[in-house]
C-alpha cells in the first residue's frame, strides 16, 4: 500500500494565470508534459503522461508503469465512476506517479477519490478551499480497505496486526 | 442484536452532521436542486410527488424495542402519525418537509440507526432472513455477515457511483425466505463436505423490467475471504456494466451479455488479484460480530401444547408463527395487512405497541420482513395467547401470513413520481373481495404482489399471481401475471393476456382463484396447480 497522505494541498504554483483550478497532495513538481489517450500512449514509446477515459482499460498500461510519471483519469460526468476502479488499479499495481482527477469532480466526492489513490484534482469548475478542507476532514475513520493507508476500523478494533490476514 | 461502537457512532454522527450542512445550502440556495440531487440521494431522501420521502435504513430488518420506538416518535413528530415497511426491511416517511431531515438522521443515530445508502448507485441495505437466529433449519445465523457487508460497504471509495443500485441479501438456509436469488448478489451460507461453514455467492438477479434468477458465480467461498470476493464481484461490475442505457445498467444484464462462465472468470481473475492486496477484515471482527448474534438467554423449556380452544386464536396460531429451533418457543408474525388496508402501513401507536410486545415477548426484538409485515422472532410458546390478546386489541392480529390478503404492494401512484398507476387501492379491493366472499379462507398458500410500474418494486415478477399497473394511453391498467415464486423454487410470473381496468383485475383474480379452487389437487397450493396444469385453463377462463 503506497502512502499518499501528503502533507496540505498546495495551489498551482508556477501556472500561469490563465491555468484552470487545480489542487495538489504531492511535494513534487507537476509534470508539465500533456496527457495522451491510451491508444496513442501505447503506440508511442516516450510519452510519459497518459489520460485514461472512463472506456479505457486500465490494466493495458501496466507493462509500461515504470516510465508513465502522471496518469490523468478522466470524469465527463458526476456518476460515471469508473475512474475510482482505474485509479485503485494502478495504485495495487505499484504505480507512485502523479494521479489527477479531472472533468466532474465535486468536493463531494474527494475524500472517495482520495481513498482510490487520487493525489491531484483538476475540476472543471474551482474548489473552495474550505469546503475542501471540510470534506476531507468530514469523516473520522473508513470502514475499509483502499489504495490510501486508512487503517480500516475493523483493523483498529483488534490492533493493526491483526489485520494482517485471518486469525 | 448487533450494538454500535464508538468508531460506528462517529461515522453516523459525522453523517448527520454533513447531511445537515448539505440541507442548510440547499435552503440557502447555494445548492441548486441538481446539485443537491445526488447528495441527498446518498441519504435516502427522494422529492416524491407531494413531498419528500425519507428511507431508513434497517440493516438485515432487525430493530430492537428503543429503535422501533423512535421510528413511532418520528412518525408522529415530522410525519402524519404513520410509517411505511417496505419490501427491502426499511421503513420510509412520505411527508418529511426538507427543514427536518437533519433533525431527523440526529433521532435516528441516538438510537444507531441511519440512511446511508438507502438510495443512490451505490450498495443499498444488506437484507437478510426475517427468521435469522431462530429458524430451525438454518446452518447458521446469516446476519454477522450481513453487518460484516453492511460495514465494508458503507462510505465505499469505489463503489459509491456504481452504474445502478445494488441489492445484496444474506441467508443460511435452504429455505429461501429473502427472495435472495432476485437480487444483484444473492449470498447462501453453506457448509461443505468438510462441515466448514462458507458462501455461495448468486450474482445478477433482479427484478424491474427486465427480470432475471441469478446464477451461481461460486459454489463456496471461504469466509476468511468473503469480503474479498465481494469487492471482486463490485470490480467487475463497475468497471464493465453497461451506462449507456438506465434501463440496462443493473448486474444482471452485464451477467446476462457476458455470460455467467465469463462474469465468472472476470470475477475469479479480480479475486485472485484482490487477494494479494490482503484487503480482507480480521477473522477476529466477524468472530466479534458473531458473538453479536448469539442466543438471547432461551429457557429450557419443554415443548409446549398450546390451547386452541378460541379458534380465532388457533387460526392466526396456524397461519401467523413459524417454527423455532428451541423448544418450546416460535416465531409470531405481526401482519401489517389488515382487510381493507395499506399493506405496510403502521400507525405511531401500532409502532409502540409492537416496540414494546417485542420488549416483553421477544428478548427486545423484532424483524420487518420483506413481506411488509413484522416479526416477533422468538416468543414463548405459553405467551403466545397474552400476545395475540393484545395484537387482537390494537388490530394487528389478522391471521393472513402467505394468505391472498397478505398483499405486497409498492406505494404507487399515491406517493411514488415514477408510477404509472396506484397499487394501494387495487390491493384494498382485493382484500376486501376475498373477506366478503369468504374464499379468502379456502386458498391456502398464494402470495399475491402489486407493482405500479415496471421498476417493479412491488415484486410482481415473483408473486404466484402479481398484478403490474401501466399506463395505457393516460389511464391506469392491470396486467396480470401467473406463476411467480421468491423462494428457493424460484420461478417468475408470465403475463396471462391483455390487461384490466381497476375493476376488472379484482374480477380477473378471483376467475384465477376460482380456476385453482377447481383444478386443485390434494394439497397443492395455487402455485403447484398453475405449475401442473399450466396457463392454458386459466387463459380460458379469463378471456374465452
């Protein structure tokens, strides 16, 4: 389980004025390099920003993990959410690069996006940074496991060992 | 009964607390209503036809005394005196005014109770057994796992924007009493060869328009890696059915379309890879549910006689309980399906009534059943005259469980902004017909489901005889349907020809009886006789 819990989130520092709403969890610099489809990701052997659409199949760019440094999963709707399996799929499969939820994303829905491995948000409309900070501070505990290093409320009623595997 | 803990406590409070923000900007006019929309989803409130509608929760519909209690309190405090049990064990409110519903979620997590999930693509309440934890013949009580999946699915990263609703049931009997196969996962706990207690695990069934019996996807899951497989069975789904079409969303026709032996091998792929993500809860938590569910401190009581000298008594003691695995002791059912009636419908003073019946009979204990009616699960055998007296007296002691008047009719046009014709007032015909002419008491067995539309809430794909209200050229008509069975002989009903005015499908299921009543073979209920003799004869009779 990677740990993407960073720190605060941070602003797009260094975009220009005219760069669209965007929030950060992670301390390194954003890749500047833009996103291509899967298809042409695949075809091409040196693109290293990829954007997956709710029809793509994920798991086609797992031989090719170790050179992508930002997947961007994209939502065309609120209630599309397949994006959330995308996402919790590259984070069981190692991938520690940079994870951008772009399109529909609401602050409802960054603390389910946060938990599948999510640590950038591109919205189409921009975020209130205290709504921000209300949602994803909303909830005390999680009721499971995720791509996020929660410790599962069933794992804190026994001790976090014995969440191990079956006793 | 299964008690919250502190971390369960702060979840729902947390909730509330959200809910409650999310109302205010709505009323504030920071939220459209488009906005608002999917939030209030998320807690069980719909915009109906005259007012909002509000679903509570009832995890696998087992209450104790106190919740039963505040559903009485809030039926009379923010709703006309009354509550409605639905078809999935939750109970709704249908004239809830927008102001109140943080008020309301506060009532209801003083007393461990929610909404969450209880509308919205998401995972809906986990539905169980009515007779859970005191059915002879279960292999074990299915409600541990039942919360094990209620807690696991609540707040899902994942799966909160599934493509459509989903329905998950939980037995452990080969008696299906949850129509478990008629969901979009169906689970049976099971014993294998070696006597190790697992899961086999349904997956696709369903209801609505397009009505499908699920496929066995797996024969026997270990229980050390039953939430595991379940996430497996999610992935799958989420990731690849179908959101171009609302209509063709639900997993039943993504299992339909693949194929259940390659949904299967999709999901048996998935599961192997979820494995190695050692997602799967501490055996020691569903060791810490179970000890949740244990026997509530039986007597050792010998089996009883019980006097049947008042034949009322003995009437509703032969239709309305069920027998226990204790001596001495039996499950009573509490109808909620008086003659004339709205089928699971119950007043305030019938809540705390039945609340405080389930405090001195039943170890502080009751179940909605999916039927829409209530039950007292583990009452003395020598207390059962006390308790009908008291039913009888508040008019809760019809003796109809299974009867033909032990109707399942969804709210219909009456409430509902996606029906196409009233349910209610076609199953108050009914009942009321079959009273008067007393055949009511000579069918035996025949359960009977009303839906107001196609989504088909009211069960009717699954009702020996369903009736399914449509809108024909802007006035309501009735299709009727044969054949139907939720139980484990899982069957579903066949449209019998054109439809019927409101008065003319009373009519139409009394010819149907009637056509039973006169092909009946030595103890055959409506359902073998139909199966026996076939369409053909009641056809006949309904349209020759």
């Amino acid at each position: 389980m990677v740990d993407h819990t960073s720190t605060t989130p941070s602003g797009a520092e260094g975009r220009g004025p005219e760069a669209r709403p965007f929030l950060r969890f992670r301390d390194d610099d954003p890749v500047g390099d833009p996103a291509v489809t899967v298809n042409a990701f695949l075809g091409q052997g040196n693109a290293t920003a990829v954007r997956i659409e709710p029809g793509d199949d994920t798991r086609e760019l797992l031989p090719h993990l170790d050179r992508v440094a930002l997947v961007e999963v994209n939502f065309p709707t609120l209630g599309d959410g397949r994006g959330y399996s995308a996402a919790r799929i590259l984070r069981e499969e190692g991938y520690t690069g940079e994870l951008r939820a772009v399109g529909n994303v609401l602050v409802d829905q960054l603390a389910f996006m946060r938990r599948c491995g999510f640590d950038a948000f591109e919205p189409g409309e921009p975020l209130d940074a205290a709504d921000v900070e209300a949602a994803l501070g909303r909830f005390p505990h999680v009721y499971q496991q995720a791509a996020d290093s929660a410790v599962p409320i069933w794992s804190l009623r026994h001790g976090k060992e014995a969440g191990a595997r079956n006793g | 009964m299964y008690r919250y803990d502190q971390y369960d406590q702060a979840m729902v409070d947390a909730r509330v607390e959200e809910f409650r923000d999310q109302c205010q900007r709505r009323l504030d006019g920071q939220l459209s209503e488009d906005q608002f929309k999917p939030l209030r989803l998320m807690n069980g409130l719909y915009l109906q036809l005259h007012a909002y509608m509000l679903r509570v929760a009832i995890p696998y519909g087992t209450l104790s005394g106190a919740q039963m209690h505040i559903l009485a309190d809030i039926a009379d405090k923010y709703d006309r005196g009354y509550a409605h049990f639905t078809t999935r064990q939750n109970v709704q409110y249908n004239w809830i005014k927008l102001e109140d519903a943080g008020d309301i979620l506060a009532d209801l997590a003083s007393r461990e109770m929610h909404a969450i999930q209880t509308s919205g693509n998401c995972i809906r309440n986990i539905s169980s057994d009515h007779f859970a934890g005191a059915a002879a013949d279960e292999v074990c009580d299915p409600r541990p796992y039942a919360e094990l999946l209620r807690q696991w699915s609540s707040f899902h990263p994942e799966f909160s924007y599934l493509p459509r609703k989903f329905k998950i049931a939980v037995i452990a009997s080969p008696t299906d009493r949850a129509a478990m196969k008629l969901h979009d996962i169906g689970i049976n706990l099971v014993r294998n060869n070696e006597g190790e207690l697992g899961a086999a695990f349904y997956v696709g069934g369903g209801m609505g328009r397009t009505p499908m019996i699920a496929p066995q996807i797996r024969e026997f899951v270990p229980l050390d890696q039953l939430i595991t497989y379940a996430e497996a069975c999610l992935r799958v789904y989420n990731r690849h059915g179908r959101r171009d079409n609302k209509y063709k969303a639900r997993i039943k026709i993504l299992v339909h379309e693949l194929g259940a032996d390659e949904y299967r091998r999709q999901v048996e792929a998935e599961f192997e890879h979820l494995l190695a993500q050692k997602i799967e809860p501490p055996f020691a938590e569903l060791e810490r549910l179970c000890e949740f569910f244990g026997d509530p401190g039986f007597e050792n009581l010998a089996e009883a006689e019980i006097d049947r000298s008042d034949p009322e008594f003995a009437l509703w003691v032969d239709r309305n309980t069920h027998p226990h695995k204790r001596p001495g002791y039996t499950s009573a059912v509490i109808s909620l399906k008086p003659v004339g009636g709205i089928p699971g419908d119950a007043t305030a003073a019938q809540m705390r009534l039945m609340a405080d019946l389930a405090t001195q009979y039943s170890f502080d204990e009751c179940r909605v059943m999916h039927t829409q009616n209530i039950v007292l699960p583990h009452v003395r055998k020598a207390d059962l005259h006390a308790l009908w007296t008291k039913l009888d007296e508040a008019g809760l002691a019809t003796p109809n469980l299974d009867q033909i008047d032990d109707i399942i009719a969804c709210p219909g046009l009456d409430y509902c902004s996606l029906a196409n014709a009233r349910s209610i007032p076609v199953a108050q015909k009914i009942s009321q017909r079959f009273a008067a002419n007393g055949k009511g008491d000579t069918l035996g067995e025949l359960k009977l489901k009303i839906s107001g539309c196609i989504n088909a809430c009211g069960h009717h794909h699954a009702g020996h005889i369903g009736i399914l209200g449509v809108d024909r050229k802007g006035v309501e008509n009735y299709q009727l349907l044969l054949g139907g069975s939720e139980a484990d002989d899982t069957s579903l009903a066949k449209i019998t020809g054109p439809g019927f005015d409101e008065d003319g499908i009373v009519n139409a299921v009394e010819t149907a009886t009637d056509v039973y009543l006169a092909n009946r073979a030595d103890g055959e209920r409506f359902l073998d006789t139909y199966r026996r003799i076939g369409m053909a004869p009641f056809k006949e009779a309904l349209y020759g």
